[in-house]
C-alpha cells in the first residue's frame, strides 16, 4: 500500500464523511461510528480505533472535519491523558474497557497524582495501596483533583512497596471514583470556579487487574502521563466549545459542554486569550499606542515560536521518537505566552480590567483572564519544576542533591501523617 499523503488522507476523509455525516445523529451513536472508521483518532492504532496514520495529519482531518461541520470524538479533560497512559501501558483488557468510551465522551477521567505533601514533587506520594486477599485496598489523600466530581475513574499513583527507593515503590491503578470509600470535596477557587477537589481514600478497593504495571513501575507510567499533559499543546488535546448551530447532534454537545466540560470553560482564559488581542487592540484604539504595539509585537512572537516548537514535538512524535524536552518548553513557554497575555489585555483594558461580570470589559472576560493565568504555571509541573527538567535533562547541568532517594522510602522523614505499616 503507498504511503499516505495529505491530498489522499483528505480525499479519504472527505469522502468517508460525505457517506456517513448527518447532524441528526446522536453524539454518541456518532462517536461511534468514528470509532469503527477510525477517523475519531487517526493516530491510534487501527486495532484500537485509529487509522495508524502520522499525527501530523489530524489537522487535516481536523480541516475536514470542520468544513462539513462535523463534530469530533470527545477530546478535553484528562480523559485524553488517559487514553495516551492506556495505550502506552495497558493491557488489551484495559484497552477493551476504556478507549471507547473515551472516544465517545461518555466517561470522564480524573487524574489522581498530587497530594497535600507532594506536588511537584510527585514521587513523594504517601497515598498507600496495600494488598488485601486478591484486592488492593487504598487510603489516603490527593488534592487538586481536576473534575474528580464528574469522574467515573481516575489514574492513580500510589506507593505499594515502603521498602524499595522512593521511585521504586510506587504503583499506578485506574480506580472507580463512584465507589465507597471515595470521598470527593470540592474546593473554590481565585477565579469563581471550583474544577479541582480534594479526594478522600478509605478503604478504597481496586481489583488487581486494574493495575497498569508492576509495583515498582508506577513512576514510569506517572511519566508518560506528565508527557503527554505537558506536549498538551499538539492538537490531541483540546477544549471543547459548543456551537451553538441547530440539530440534534449540536444540542448534545452542547449539553456534554455544559455539564462534562464545565470544569473546563475557564481554560481559554488560563491560556491568555491571544485570539482576543489583536480585535480588543483595534476596538480600544490601543493599536496606536507605540509601547503597547512593542507589547502586543512581542507577544505575538513568543506565541509563534511557542507554536513551532509544539510542530516540533509533533514531528517528533511522527518520527516515532520518544518524548523529548518539547513537553517541558513548550508548557514553559504557553506560561511565559498566557502572562504576557495578561499584560497586554492590562494595559488595553486599564484598571476596568479588574472588574468582574457584566461590570467588567467583555462581561468579565478579561478580568476572569488576568486570574486565571497563574494557573498555568502550576497545574502539570510548575515552571520552576520545568526549569529543573529543562537545566537536567537538556542543558545537562548538574542535578539538584536529593536527600531521599538513596533509602527505603519508610525511613525517609516526612512532615505528613501518612506512615508505612507498622
Ligand atoms: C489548574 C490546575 C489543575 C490541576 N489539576 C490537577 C489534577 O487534575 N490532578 C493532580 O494530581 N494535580 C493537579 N494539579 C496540581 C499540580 O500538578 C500541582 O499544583 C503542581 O504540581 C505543584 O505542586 P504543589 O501545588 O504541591 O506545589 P509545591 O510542589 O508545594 O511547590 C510550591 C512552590 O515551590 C516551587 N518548587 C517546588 N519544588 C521545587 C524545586 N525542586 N525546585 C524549584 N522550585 C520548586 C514550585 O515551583 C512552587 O512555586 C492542578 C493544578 C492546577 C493549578
């Protein structure tokens, strides 16, 4: 069979959505015929609801896509870095289990990593998972835990072996959030929202099937996970926005919108809202103002590169090359992009840019901007933690001294309550 190309990929797609596209289809019944087709995730596998193609073609498929105006696979929220996690790692039961109905939107993920006593540094996780007859039983407490009130499951870390190094004992699950022994407590944020929540483990049970790898590799499936949040920028991930045009598909997204991806609506603003700069600098009249063009100049440029070097992971990833520095630069650098936002959207909107709602330029808009932002540069890796990463792993500067991984984990000192068995 000859090699694909971007005319033969689109005149297939086109074609294959010519026969099967109609709005007034189900969303899910939709979905899955992509997942037949394989045109929801043309870079899966075929055995796994893909078409095994570059992902450099998505975007044409993407343009395809949005030409005829059909709508996608469900492709916001963790699930996506689940499905990424699932494919690298897991069996063909998880497989069976899990990717579909990721595709189809119809379950929602959350990603249980963080804890009061380790953010960024992750490793340290005292969450426990002990094996109880043929089950594991976890107790403990993660927090930050993005849309974890939706989630029907979620991606845990948790240390079952106290005796090995601190990387050596960690385990990695996909537990059921609906069951008992898991307690989910919203937290408020600066911004209004609550998308994140605090996650209570009480004898929680995992059969031991649902364990992603050994105990002991925990840390490495941890790490294809961060990876991929990190690269999140290569167009697998995406916000989902609704439409707002007529039949029933639309409106079931729409409502998928509403409810699933609600957690989610503020994340255009995190990111900085660049779409909304050049219009507001032509609108407000800022556009004649020399510092703010420099300003708006130079924004502009750190968002291209920003761009280019998201290509540069793709190709990368086309390639066949294992994850490299991309993630960790181009997270660093969608930072440095979304503040610089902030601070052209300040000097465009002046002190109203501080109002909130209706009150506010863009009925808020902006003012949710300027507090959004800081969320960047703490939610998957803060940049000071992207830094080290970058200093280490690229630049092959020394690494920072580490006091706690020379020793079984139970006798490193810690200032959380969690404890090994006694
Ligand atoms: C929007 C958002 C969504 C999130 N969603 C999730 C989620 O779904 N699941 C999940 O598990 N977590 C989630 N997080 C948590 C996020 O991953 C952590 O907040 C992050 O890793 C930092 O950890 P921490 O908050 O414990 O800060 P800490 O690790 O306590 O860091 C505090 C400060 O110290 C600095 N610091 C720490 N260590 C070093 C070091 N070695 N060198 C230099 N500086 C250092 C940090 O950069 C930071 O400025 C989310 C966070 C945000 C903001």
């Amino acid at each position: 069979m000859s090699e694909p190309t971007e005319d033969s990929v689109r005149a297939d797609v086109a074609a294959w959505l010519k026969d099967n596209w109609s709005p007034d289809l189900g969303l899910v019944e939709w979905r899955l015929k992509l997942c037949e087709s394989g045109w929801g995730a043309p870079h899966w596998p075929k055995q796994w609801y893909g078409r095994d193609l570059p992902v450099k073609f998505n975007a044409v498929v993407d343009e395809e896509f949005a030409k005829v105006g059909a709508v996608g696979v469900a492709k916001a929220g963790i699930r996506t870095l689940a499905a990424a996690t699932i494919l690298a790692h897991g069996t063909d039961l998880h497989k069976q289990k899990y990717l579909k109905r990721i595709l189809t939107g119809e379950d929602t993920w959350c990603q249980l990593f963080s804890e009061p006593g380790s953010g960024s540094d992750l490793a340290g996780a005292v969450t426990r998972a002990d094996k109880r007859g043929n089950k594991w039983v976890i107790n403990g407490q993660k927090v930050w835990t993005t849309s974890a009130h939706k989630a029907q499951w979620g991606l845990l870390l948790a240390r079952a072996d106290w005796d090995q190094v601190k990387h050596k004992g960690l385990a990695y699950f996909i537990i059921d959030m609906k069951q008992p022994g898991v307690q989910v407590h919203p937290l408020r944020q600066m911004n209004y929202h609550a998308s994140f929540n605090q996650v209570f483990f009480s004898d929680a049970e995992v059969e031991p099937e649902m364990m992603l790898c050994d105990v002991g590799d925990g840390w490495k499936v941890a790490t294809t996970t961060l990876m991929h949040e990190r690269r999140g920028a290569d167009g697998t991930r995406n916000w989902a926005t609704s439409t707002g045009k007529k039949g029933r598909i639309y409106e079931e997204e729409a409502a998928e919108v509403a409810t699933t991806m609600e957690p989610y609506k503020w994340y255009p603003q995190r990111a900085g809202r660049v779409d909304l700069i050049l219009p507001r600098a032509k609108e407000t009249g800022a556009i004649n103002d020399p510092v703010i063009r420099q300003e708006i100049a130079k924004l502009l440029i750190m968002s291209k590169s920003a761009e280019w070097t998201a290509r540069r992971a793709r190709a990368a990833q086309d390639q066949g090359k294992p994850q490299g520095p991309e993630g960790s630069l181009g997270k660093l650098i969608s930072s440095n992009v979304a503040r610089q936002a902030a601070r052209v959207h300040t000097y465009m909107s002046g002190q109203d840019a501080l109002l909130s709602g209706a009150d506010g330029p863009m009925d808020g808009v902006i003012g949710e901007i300027l507090i959004s932002v800081p969320a960047g540069s703490i939610a998957g890796g803060t940049d000071e933690i992207q830094r080290n990463i970058i200093s280490e792993r690229v630049l092959e500067m020394p690494k920072e001294p580490s006091v706690d991984t020379n020793k079984p984990f139970k006798d490193v000192p810690r200032n959380t309550v969690a404890k090994a068995a006694s």
